[in-house]
C-alpha cells in the first residue's frame, strides 16, 4: 500500500510539477543564496526602485515563489487592464485575453530573473506572435 501511495505522490508531483528537489542554478548547483545581489531586480522593477518585498510577500527570502499572480495584479492591474492595454500589439489574440486561459499565471512568460519567454510560440508560429515582445 505505500509503494502504491509513494507511486500515486511521484506521478501527481511529475504531472503538476511540484519541485520536490532543492533549487538549483544553470550550473546544477544547489541555491543557498535568495539575497537581492543574487536575483538582482531589474528593468522597470529597478527604474521604480522596488525591491524584493515589493512583489514577494513570503517572511524569508528562502520561501520566495515566482507564484505571485496576487503581486503583480495589485500594479499591473486586473487581466482586463492587461489585455486593453495590449489590445493593438499588432497580433489579431490578444495576448492577455487568450482564448486559451482565461487567467494565465504571469510568470509563464513573464520571468523577474531570467529572460522572458513568449509561450504563444509553444504551439503559434505566425509570424505576427514570433515579433511579439514580452517584457
């Protein structure tokens, strides 16, 4: 019966991606180190002069997520905010009222600390969603 249920945890955790490893960088290493000058803020984060509180609400910086959909709505405003603002991106979908998801997590695209990545371009290969900036 525990082999059944450790099987059953293992699946669910590979399915909806639980990390059950620690953090690591690029280079395999294990991450001890979640201060500021490690992930450093930057772009219109950085000219705004915020700094890891400001979008992290978690006590110890050890816990930080990049599940902050809550964070980044209470700037950025509500999806329908979004997707008026990007209505005429020069794509026909808008990208932030996707016919897809009704509410995508922002940090599928949208990375803090790493590049940015445009996840239309998982499946659409128009040329109009490839010029799309996500930043």
């Amino acid at each position: 019966m525990k082999t059944i249920i450790l099987a059953l945890f293992m699946f669910c955790a590979c399915v909806f991606g639980l990390q059950l490893d620690p953090l690591v960088n690029q280079k395999g290493e294990i991450i001890t180190d979640f201060s500021q000058k490690a992930f450093p803020i930057t772009g219109v984060h950085q000219k705004l002069n915020l700094d890891c509180k400001s979008c992290h609400l978690e006590k110890e910086q050890k816990d930080y997520s990049s599940a902050m959909q809550g964070s980044c709505l209470a700037c950025h405003g509500s999806y329908d905010k979004l997707a008026e603002a990007t209505g005429g991106l020069g794509h026909n979908d808008n990208i932030h009222k996707s016919p897809h998801y009704a509410a995508l997590d922002c940090d599928n695209c949208h990375k803090a600390h790493q590049p940015t990545l445009n996840m239309c371009l998982r499946c659409h290969t128009q040329e109009s969603m490839k010029k799309l900036k996500v930043k």
